[in-house]
C-alpha cells in the first residue's frame, strides 16, 4: 500500500494532507506531539484533530514524534523502506516572537528537525518526493525597502514596479532582518533545496503566505484570520502591532495549498522553489477588517512587511477564498447573539473552507 508520511498531521496544513491523500486509499503516517500547546497555550492544541483524525481517517496511523528524535525518526522510515510514496513536513515552530523567547528550541525544531527528516528520507526513500511547508518571512523585511505608497486603509506598491503583481521567488533573501523564526526557517528553506541539488532528490520548498482553513488553531501570535475571526465573534479587541494597521496580507486555503503538493508529487522536480498565496486574487489589510475592536500597538514586530503578496505565477496558482467576505459579514450581524456564538464560529469557519474548485490543473503545467 502507498504510504505518504506527514509531520505536524494534526495541524492546519497536516490534518487536511491526511484527509486529502487518506480519501485516496492511502497508507497515511502521520506525526504530531501537540507542541503547539507549548507554544501558545491550550486555545492552541491540537489534541481534538488528532483524535478526530484517528477515530475518523480510515488508514491513518497516528505517532506521538518529536522531529528532533532522529533515531525516533530514522526507525520509523525504516519500517516504512519501500512503500514510502511521499514525505509533506508541515511541522514547526511558526512564530516570530516565541522563537525571541527560546531560539534554541526555534531553530532545533525548524531546522535540525528537517534535516533529521531529509536524512531519514534520503537513507530510505530518496526518490520520494519531500515537500516542506516553508514560509514567505525567509525574505524578511526587504519588502519594506519597495517604493510603496500610504493608502486610507492599506499600503500599496508603486504601480508598474516589477513586484507589483507580487513578490517573486527572485527576491533576495540576504542582508535583511528575517527574525529568528525566519532564519530557522530559511535555513531548512536552503536545506532541502540542497538536498534536491546535491543528492538529487525530489525535493521542493512551498513558501506560504497567511494560510487558513477550517482546522486552525488561531492564536494572537500565530493564526491571523482564525484569530481574527475569534475576536469578531466574540468582541475581543484585536490587537496590530506598528504600521497603523495597514499592513497587507494574502490568503491562501489549506485545500489549495495541499492540492498543489498532490501536483507536485504527480510531477515531482529537484531543488524546487515556489511562492505560494493569495496574491492579488485574496489579500486584506488589518484596517480592511476592522470591525472588531481594533487597539493599534506603534512597537513593531520586526521583521513584520508593510505589505506581503506574492507572485506564484511560476507555480500558476488559482486561488478562491471568495466566501471569506460573507463568512466575516456574518459574523459581525451574528456577534450580538452569544447564544449562538459557538455555532456561529463553526458556521463561519464551514463558509471560508471552500477552497478553489480548478486548482487540479493548476500546478501540473509548470512541473510538467
């Protein structure tokens, strides 16, 4: 039986690759210690997907790993030698401020849990495909030196630049402030490119935008538009740190993001990079969405951009959060009923899970 692993599968972006490749018949391994509650508390575990998942996914099987166990990892990809399909590393620690408070955990789970994984993927299954979920914060703040413009509710770049459809894979990611969560990350970004280009492996880096989708954890430092629409609902004051609320993000849906890794694995390349969002298709800035109370903090969080979209037409992405300006709508008309606030949040999370339906093609063309 194939069998895809997966890291982090009781995350955002875990939980629906589990759901998506298990839906196929597939052997589905899956990988999670929770520590996303040491990171951000219990609002943020991930305990009641994982036991959704095992109680639920027909062919999931379930490992209480932690990524920087390499001879824990090393016998689990022996086991699996030669019926391994895929490796998808979502795991991480995803959070500028908490790697501030404990670089060594940080960079210990960023990078030297990815290249536990890349060396038991090469030892026993190196012509599977590696997908890693890298982020767009290895460009650090050098979108803050484009020629942008102060708009009423957002910051916009000049238009006509050569960015101006968004930020391309050939943004330099040196002499910037990344953060120390952004260096960690960058290094294993470099990392498993090299293992594409060194050792030839299928491998490739997805560096992601704001993801989002109905199994979020959202918390104030990690989680934009889960928290977001938690402090909505609930009349919590959402806080923005610097740059009065405009900072532009893009959105991209789990589904999305886990349906372009199916194309990759369909037609995997070696050492390869894509920038992956909502680009100009789905963005907001804070002050866009400032319904909720909304308290502005002047400190700035570096390496935090004034404004972040990408460009992934390289990767030539649709991208559909059409229903996210509905599910927000409703929300808001909803907040004043707290009796209903929980069915509310569920309601609100099933509109905004519907994902683009002519992602299939999306893909497969540029890794043809």
């Amino acid at each position: 039986m194939r069998t895809i692993i997966v890291t982090g599968s009781a995350g955002l972006i875990g939980s629906e690759t589990v759901r998506r490749f298990a839906g196929e018949g597939a052997r589905v391994i899956g990988i999670d210690n929770d520590m996303r509650a040491e990171f951000f508390g219990a609002e943020a575990s991930t305990k009641k997907t994982r036991d959704d998942l095992i109680a639920k996914v027909s062919g999931y099987e379930h490992h209480d790993l932690d990524i920087r166990d390499a001879a824990a990892l090393t016998e689990l990809f022996k086991r699996h030698r030669g019926s391994i399909e895929a490796i998808v590393h979502t795991a991480s620690q995803p959070s500028h401020d908490w790697a501030a408070r404990d670089p060594q955990t940080d960079f210990t789970v960023n990078a030297n849990g990815t290249l536990n994984l890349l060396e038991a993927a090469r030892k026993f299954s190196p012509e599977a495909p590696f997908i890693f979920t890298s982020t767009n914060k290895v460009y650090g703040d050098t979108p803050n030196r484009l020629p942008l413009r102060e708009l009423e509710k957002r910051w916009e770049i000049e238009p006509g630049h050569e960015y101006e459809p968004g930020i391309s894979e050939t943004m330099s990611i040196d002499y910037t402030k990344h953060s120390l969560f952004g260096a960690s990350k960058a290094a294993a970004d470099i990392v498993v490119q090299e293992y594409g280009r060194y050792f030839g492996m299928p491998t490739v880096s997805f560096r992601g935008g704001c993801l989002t989708g109905p199994a979020h954890a959202g918390t104030e430092l990690h989680g934009f538009l889960s928290y977001l629409m938690i402090c909505v609902v609930t009349g919590r004051p959402y806080r923005v740190f610097g740059y009065k609320g405009k900072q532009v993000r893009d959105n991209i849906h789990s589904f999305d993001l886990v349906e372009a890794f199916a194309q990759f694995i369909r037609a995997p390349r070696a050492g390869e990079v894509y920038n992956l969002g909502g680009s100009r298709h789905s963005n907001c800035s804070m002050r866009r969405n400032q319904r909720p109370k909304i308290k502005v903090d002047l400190r700035r969080k570096p390496p935090h951009r004034r404004p972040y979209l990408v460009d992934q037409r390289r990767a030539k992405v649709p991208v559909a959060l059409s229903r996210l300006e509905i599910s927000l709508r409703d929300a808001r008309n909803s907040r004043r009923d707290s009796s209903r606030r929980g069915g509310i949040i569920r309601s609100t999370c099933a509109q905004y899970s519907s994902p683009s339906s002519s992602f299939g093609d999306a893909i497969r063309s540029s890794t043809a």
